[in-house]
C-alpha cells in the first residue's frame, strides 16, 4: 500500500507518514504511572486520537494496565444527565465488548441498576468495573469537553468522588480527559461554575499541576516526516521547500500534513520533479482559500466573545482591556490560536496569521468592486499610489460605514483596508501581515512579482501619534530592507471633517522615503 500525508482522522501505521506517537507522551506516561487524574488538551487536529490510541494500546501490552479509549462523541451537547450517563457507559461498555472481550464487565441488568440512581451512576459502574479485574483500570476519555451543563457537573463530580474514596474502594487508578481546553473551561455556566468550585484546589483534575498538552512536530521531525516521502517515491523536498512548510506551520500536525498532501497529492504528481518553497507558497493559498475542514472549524472560533477579546486588541496592535480574564487566554492558549514566544503572545502560525483577518474580511471582500487590472502598469508593475488614493476614495464613500459592520468593531478600519487590498492584490500577488499586542501597529507587506511594498496602519489617538508612527514605519523597513513605504493613518475623530482627515503627504524620516495617507 502507498504511504499518504494524512488530514483526515488518526494516522495508521502502514497508511500513513507519521512521527512516532511515543516521542510527544512522555509527561504523560509519568503521570499515569503516577496514578494521576489528568487533562490532556490541544488544539484540533493535532494528533490527540492518534495518540490516545498508541498509548491504550501501550498500557495494555505491557500487561501492568488495563487501558481503555473511550470517545464521547454520542454524548456530546447533552445537558440532561438523563440523556448524557447511558451514553457515556454505553461507550465505556462498546470499548469493553470491541478490545476486551474476555473482560468481565457489568451485564445489561447491571447498568439499568445503576442509571436508576443517576447522582451515583457513573461512580457505581466504574466501581463495579474495576472491581472485576485485577490490573488496575486507566480511563482515556476523549472528547471529554463536549460534555456540557449538568451533564458534565454530574460526570465530574462522580469522578472526584471516586477518587477521594478509591484507598476505600475500587476505582480507575488513572483517569485522562482528553479534548481542547483545559477542565476549567468546560463549565462556563455561573452556576455550574459554583457547583464545580472545586476545581483547580483539591480537585483530582488540578488544572494547575496536572494539565498537560500535546506540542507541535519540532522543525527536525518536520524534516523526517517529509523524508519518509522522499525514502518511498524518490521524490524529495528541496531544503528551502522543506524550511518554508515548517515556517508556515510552526510543526503543526495537520498544517504540515495538509501542505505535503497538497503538493504531492493534487499539484505535482510527477514523482521525478522536486517540491520547492514556490510549491510549498501555491499550497498555502489552496488550502486557504478552499477553506479545508480545519481551516474552516478555526474560523468559526473567531466568532466567540472570549476569542475576539484576545484578537481584536493583536490585529490592533493595542494591549488587551484590563477586564481581560486569565481564563480567556488560557482558552484560546488551549485552542492553539496563539501561542507565548519569547514573553509574548503571537498569533500561533504564519497560516493562521494569514487567515484570521482574510476569514473576518471575507464577506466584504468579494463585495468590493475593484479589479485587478485597473492598478496594473503596462509593464506589469502593480500601481501602489494609484491603489491607495483609490482606497481613499472608498473609504470616505463607503468604507468606513463598512467597517462598523465588523462583529471585531474596534479593528474595523484595518480590516477594511485588508479587505480592500486583498481583492485587488489576488489577482497576481500576495499579502503578508504582522500584528500583535503592543506593537501599536499593523505591518502589511504586499508582494508582487518580484516587488515588495510596506505599509503600516495606525490609528490617530492624539497629537503625538504621527510622529510615532513615522518612527515605527523606519524600523519596519529597515527590518524588510526598503528604502521607501506608505503610512495609513486613520482618524476616527467626530470632529474632524473629511477635508482635514484625506491628505496625501510625503516625507522623509529617518532616511526613509514615507507616503503618509490620511484617512
């Protein structure tokens, strides 16, 4: 059978190129020989399932476990523990008659016994359960975090209470909740939130020394995933190529599969030609722009309240409100929308960087009448004054009532201005954006043909904005090497009227040559 990039459910020795799932369980292995009660959260599609079922099967082979892989799914969303408790023992029960057959296990009788009480029912099977075998009993629940309402209060607390009492009695030695957040966000009720007060003190699940997470392919395992390909077509990935698909991805599971299995799987079939960084470019904007499944269940993130309070300030470059919660960045720490880099906090990928402003302008961009070819020079150059004074025009016409359409409000008139020069700059090149908290500006860099372009967005918050910002753009291109750049200067205020606000304005500052446009 032919090896494949997987981007479709968890990699299969045999099936698929993979990194050896052992490398990134570690900790928790420690934890299990530890008897620990534990979280194991990380963002979709990053290798959890594939994980999890590497190590039940571990555990179960060294004969010292009985591990168990348990999928919630037909759980999920069920408040009413009525509903909730028959389907998770139906699950646990499911694993049992699939992978331990000669296992003794609570009978049908049994389990009608203990959902007659269902305060007690999940305690009293896995009692029960634990109690018919000898080797002691480790839980992975995957998908744990689609319990919700008095369905998860109830699946927890049972839990807790085995744990307290399991010196007294039988009960799992090791229980995983496997999902995308940590067990302190499962519960976002208030009263569900008193109910499980516990959580983070004593509880089994201490979330603080007890929560452990899956980490990205290093850019080594990156390289041998990619030289597995290689060793069973011959054909191989040129280092640049190789470089820019772990730039783009950061070791994420799925991106890194997902830009493999594009290149050699739709784009470049012929096994004798070699993948290069130009390869590797075209497969990010196709797996983008088709909006594959992964990209498109990011996208839906983007609509909570608790993320937008994390990424609205970024694409702002400002810092985040005061009222900001530790719990809201450690949900969407958990999501593996960002991560900490060097003390700070990034958007987690250059891919992800690239589709969260294009996902929230979407809908705007195609609405834009403004083709391509009307900023085209005939030698072919793209005509960047003329885009600009273009995008002034719109701006005072339409734009910038647009832009109070933005569900992320306060960004409105940066996304506007993305929107804007995506339309256009899709027809032949590309843009690139950095932003982030703190940086006090947006920083996009339009690419085409063989031309980079840099212009810096900012918002005029008083009298002492423009200079500031006249410095900011010098650093960026000194930073991108560029002689010359463009600042967009936005004023939002009331008072002034659009005579004052639209200029164009060119200076030089710090040695380089600066287009300041007033919008």
């Amino acid at each position: 059978m032919a090896l494949s990039f997987n981007t479709t459910g968890p990699c299969i020795p045999g099936e698929h190129y993979m990194i050896p799932p052992e490398r990134r369980l570690g900790p928790v292995l420690q934890l299990i020989e530890e008897r620990k009660y534990f979280t194991l959260h990380a963002g979709r599609q990053t290798g959890k399932t594939t994980s999890l079922m590497w190590l039940a099967a571990h555990l179960n082979a060294s004969g010292r476990w009985r591990a168990l892989w348990v999928d919630l799914e037909t759980a999920r969303e069920q408040p009413d523990p009525a509903v909730a408790l028959p389907a998770i023992l139906e699950a646990i029960d499911r694993t049992l008659r699939l992978q331990h057959a000669d296992l003794a296990r609570p009978d049908a009788n049994e389990i009608e016994a203990v959902l007659g009480k269902l305060t007690t029912a999940l305690l009293d099977y896995l009692a029960r359960l634990t109690a018919s075998d000898e080797l002691p009993l480790v839980l992975l629940f995957d998908e744990a975090d689609g319990l919700v309402g008095s369905a998860m209060v109830a699946f927890l607390t049972q839990l807790r209470h085995g744990y307290i009492a399991r010196s007294q009695a039988p009960f799992p030695s090791s229980v995983v909740l496997v999902g995308q957040r940590q067990v302190r966000d499962y519960v976002l009720g208030t009263e569900d939130r008193r109910v499980l007060s516990w959580l983070g003190t004593t509880s089994p699940f201490n979330i603080t020394a007890e929560a452990t997470t899956l980490g990205p392919f290093t850019r080594a395992e990156v390289g041998e995933l990619l030289a597995q390909h290689t060793a069973a077509t011959g054909q191989r990935f040129e280092p640049e190529a190789v470089a820019r698909i772990w730039e783009l991805g950061q070791g994420h599971p799925w991106l890194t599969n997902a830009l493999a299995a594009q290149i050699v799987g739709r784009d470049v079939k012929d096994r004798g030609i070699p993948i290069t960084a130009l390869h590797v470019e075209s497969a990010k904007e196709t797996i983008i722009l088709e909006r594959r499944s992964h990209i498109d269940s990011l996208v839906a993130r983007l609509r909570e309240p608790r993320v937008r309070r994390i990424l609205e300030p970024m694409l702002l470059g400002t810092r985040p409100s005061a009222e900001l919660l530790d719990d809201d960045l450690g949900y969407v720490l958990g999501l593996g929308l960002v991560r900490v880099e060097c003390g700070e906090l990034q958007i987690a990928n250059p891919i992800y960087r690239e589709v969260i402003p294009r996902a929230l302008t979407w809908a705007q961009q195609i609405s834009i009448h403004q083709p391509t070819e009307w900023y085209v020079r005939p030698d072919g150059a793209l005509d960047v004054p003329g885009l600009l004074a273009a995008w002034q025009v719109f701006w005072r016409k339409d734009g910038h009532l647009a832009a109070e359409g933005f569900g992320y409000r306060e960004a409105g008139p940066h996304l506007m201005l993305m929107a804007f020069l995506q339309r256009v700059v899709n027809g032949g090149g590309r843009v690139e954006r950095e932003y982030g908290l703190g940086r006090g500006a947006l920083d996009l860099m339009i690419f085409w043909r063989a031309e980079r372009y840099a212009i810096e967005v900012k918002i005029r918050r008083d009298t002492e904005t423009e200079a500031e910002a006249l410095d900011q753009v010098a650093r960026y291109l000194d930073r991108a090497g560029l002689g010359e750049g463009w600042l967009v200067l936005f004023d939002l205020r009331k008072e002034v009227s659009w005579v004052d606000k639209l200029f164009v304005r060119d200076v030089e500052h710090a040695a380089k040559q600066i287009r300041i446009m007033g919008c």
